[in-house]
C-alpha cells in the first residue's frame, strides 16, 4: 500500500535541511507518495497565510507529515496570527498530535559537543514521550483576578489551572508503554504526585495501563529528582513519559545534554499514528541559504516517520545506520566540526548518507 507523505519544507534552512531528508526517502526501496507544499513564511510569501487551506488538506490526507522549520525573521513584524510559528500549532490541532517524542541521542563520536564528562554521555540513547495537548498550559480557568479574601484580599492574582482527563493520561501512556517494549523495555513516568493532586491521579493511570504491558518495567520520579538524574547519570532512563509542562523543561534539558541541536529528530503523534516529524531545532534564519545547516536531524526525523507512522521499521534502521556510518566516517557539518574531522556541506552530508545507504 502507499503510503502517503505530505513534505513541508518551511522557511530558513527548512528547504536545504527537507530536500536532504526527501532524497534518502527516495532513494529507499519503499512505496512513498511524497507531495510537496509551502508552510511558515514560505506560504505567507506565496498565499498570504502560514497555513493555507490547500497545505492543512493535504497534510490531513496524508499518512504522515515531513516538516522542516519555520519562522525566518523577515516575518517578525507580521501580527501573530499571521507569523510562521502559527503553522506548527495549527497543524498539531487540527491533527490532534498530542504525543510528542523527543529523543536524545549522543553518538558516541561527538561526546566531546556535551558540556558532560564523555563517560557519562556518550552512547546516550533516551526517548522523551511528553504530553502535548493537556495540564497547565491549557487549563481552564486562567486569567488575573482580584482576591476577595485571605491574607491577600484586596490584591490582583494570576492564576492558570492543571488539571488531566483520563483519556489523555491513557492515550499518552500506551504511547509510550509501547514504545518502551520496541526499545529496552524501561519506562520512568515523572510527575510531582507528592504535592500535585493532578500527578497522583496520572501516577494511578499509569500503574492501571502497565498491567497490559507485562515486558515493560514501570518506575516513578518526582519532577525535580529527574531534573537532577538527567545530568547525573542520563544514560539510567530508557524512556521517559512525563505531562506537558515538565515534559516542555524535561525534553529540552535532555536535549542539551547532546550539546548538538542539529542532530536531534521529533515527533508528534496522534491516536491513528498519523505524525508530524521535525527536527527539534527552528529555521536558523542566521545560516540559512549557505548550504551549510546540518541535515541530520531532518534525516532522522525521517527515520523516525518511518518507524512510528509507516510501519517500515527496517527502513529506520538503515537510515540510522547509515548516519551512524557517516559520523564514523569523520564527517561533520559546521555545528559538530572539531580538529581532526572533515567539513562537509549540507547536499555533501545528504550525499554521504545516500551512500552509506547502500
Ligand atoms: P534555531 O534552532 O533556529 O537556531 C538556534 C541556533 O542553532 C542558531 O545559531 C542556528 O544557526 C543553529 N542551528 C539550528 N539548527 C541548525 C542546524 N540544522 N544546523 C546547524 N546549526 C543549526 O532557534 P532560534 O534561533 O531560537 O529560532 C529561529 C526561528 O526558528 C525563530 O523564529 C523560532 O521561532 C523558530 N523556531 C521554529 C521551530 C519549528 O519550526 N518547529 C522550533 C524552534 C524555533
Ligand atoms: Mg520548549
């Protein structure tokens, strides 16, 4: 069966970073209908709209979306409705991606871009399956008000709300239960259950949902202590599944740990397995249209797309081998160059992985 592709490549380095990523999709032995359009300032440019209605179509048509970055800052004086950034989140919406997966992978070859000793990174390898459309950040009611009463009356408070539904608290936890038994079959939920009636009642689901997935090993740990191990001793968590807010601080922690913001993929994914697949960085205006942004997070991203979304895990496999071949090889694109490396371009990058491919 084909399998579906919309490709939205952005602005910034978006285009560069896609065009590479859609090259070693293609060069795969696999049925793939890639169908390309403009999103971010790309579509303001051309439709007037960082989403147009033809792009949010096809996006829902498809299988999956492969998307590079928006948010050049030649849009910045643009009214917030109409600035690239909004694409992303209309697409999360209107595809209801509510678990986003962030990995963190050091390569043992660039352990030295870590502000970590060498020995406690390299080889990380942890997932972050964070909540992405519940808690805090959505929570009615929120607002200002002024107090009535207390030690306080008389005085102006904000105030947001926290709260889970346990459908979404299920629907995250087979997420990530599952993601777990494909990888080594550990699973740490982290929340605050020792202050937060919110993370008491996640800590229960997530209790409930482990008995129907006996091959992974559930743990648990108050937001604060994983703060803590993360740079302790990062390479003791398998995957990690936390709500939206710790998860907002947790997966960008993790992802510091790698020092390397070029190499690191994502995902959203909604409850059929339709995803959104993007690099974890932005559009990196600063270095765009020099042919020498690092393509490997795009790539990755496209493994991951392969893995999650298409059902084509051996594919994934190679593309990560692949990668894994080219860092061996000692080629480096600007961001990871050290002495002793090889400077390549982004379509040199994108070359060496083709062929690694094969
Ligand atoms: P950024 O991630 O775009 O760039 C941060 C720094 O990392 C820059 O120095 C950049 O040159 C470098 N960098 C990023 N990706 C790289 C790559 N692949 N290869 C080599 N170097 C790379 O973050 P920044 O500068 O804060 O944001 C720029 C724009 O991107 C903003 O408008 C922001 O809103 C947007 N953004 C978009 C995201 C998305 O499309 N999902 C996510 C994050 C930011
Ligand atoms: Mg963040």
């Amino acid at each position: 069966m084909t399998s579906r592709i919309a490709v939205l490549p952005g602005d910034g380095i978006g285009p560069e970073i896609v065009e590479q990523a859609v090259r070693v999709l293609r060069a795969l032995d696999l049925d793939l209908e890639l169908t390309e359009a403009p999103v971010g300032g790309a579509a303001y440019a051309a439709k007037g709209h960082p989403l147009p209605e033809d792009t949010l179509a096809l996006a829902r048509q498809s299988d999956a979306v492969l998307f590079g970055a928006v948010g050049d800052w030649k849009y910045d004086h643009l009214e917030r409705a109409l600035r690239p950034e909004q694409a992303v989140l209309g697409l999360r919406k209107a595809l209801g991606l509510f678990a986003n997966l962030r990995p963190a992978i050091l390569y043992p070859e660039l352990a030295n871009a870590s502000s970590l000793k060498p020995e406690v990174v390299a080889g990380l390898d942890i997932l972050i399956v964070r909540e992405l459309t519940g808690d805090i950040y959505f929570g009615q009611p929120r607002g200002v008000r002024t107090l009535e009463d207390g030690p306080f009356a008389g005085d102006r408070q904000g105030y947001d709300t926290m709260h889970y539904a346990e459908t979404e608290v299920r629907r995250i936890a087979h997420v990530a239960f599952q993601a777990a038994a494909r990888r080594q079959g550990r699973l740490c939920s982290v929340d605050k259950a020792n202050v937060l009636e919110t993370s008491q009642f996640w800590r229960d689901i997530m209790i409930d949902v482990a008995r129907e997935y006996p091959q992974v090993e559930l743990s648990h740990m108050y937001v604060d202590n994983a703060a803590m191990q993360l740079v302790r001793a990062p390479k003791a968590f398998d995957v990690v599944v936390t709500g939206n807010l710790f998860g907002d601080i947790l997966s960008d922690e993790a992802a510091m740990l790698t020092g390397s913001i070029g190499m690191l993929p994502s995902a959203s994914l909604n409850a059929s397995r339709q995803g959104l697949y993007e690099p974890s960085h932005g559009s990196a205006p600063d270095i765009a249209g020099q042919n020498i942004a690092n393509p490997l997070a795009t790539i990755l991203s496209a493994a991951m797309m392969l893995r999650y979304s298409l059902n084509a895990a051996p594919a994934a496999d190679r593309i990560e081998a692949a990668v894994q071949a080219v860092l061996a090889q000692g080629l480096r694109t600007a961001d990871i160059h050290e002495n002793g490396t090889t400077r390549v371009s982004t379509s040199e990058m994108g070359d060496a992985v083709l062929k690694a491919l094969n």
